[in-house]
C-alpha cells in the first residue's frame, strides 16, 4: 500500500519534474551531437 502511495506521489509529480529535466537534458543531448559530429567532420 505505501508503494502504491508512493507511485502516485511520482507520477503526480514527474509530469512537472519531467518538463525541467527533459527540455535540458535534450538540449545538452543536442549540443554534444553537433559536438560529436564536428569532431568527427574534423577528423
């Protein structure tokens, strides 16, 4: 039952959390791609 309370505490307040981590997450994603990419072009 307490798992079951906690589930809902982090569904209920990943949507949030989520938002914060993604939208930078995937922007530092974006950047070492580009990163990646240049090295690999220069080499």
């Amino acid at each position: 039952i307490m798992l079951l309370a906690v589930l809902c505490v982090v569904f209920g307040v990943l949507p949030q959390l989520g938002i914060d981590i993604v939208r930078p997450a995937q922007e530092a994603v974006m950047n070492s791609g580009g990163y990646i990419s240049a090295v690999l072009g220069g080499a």
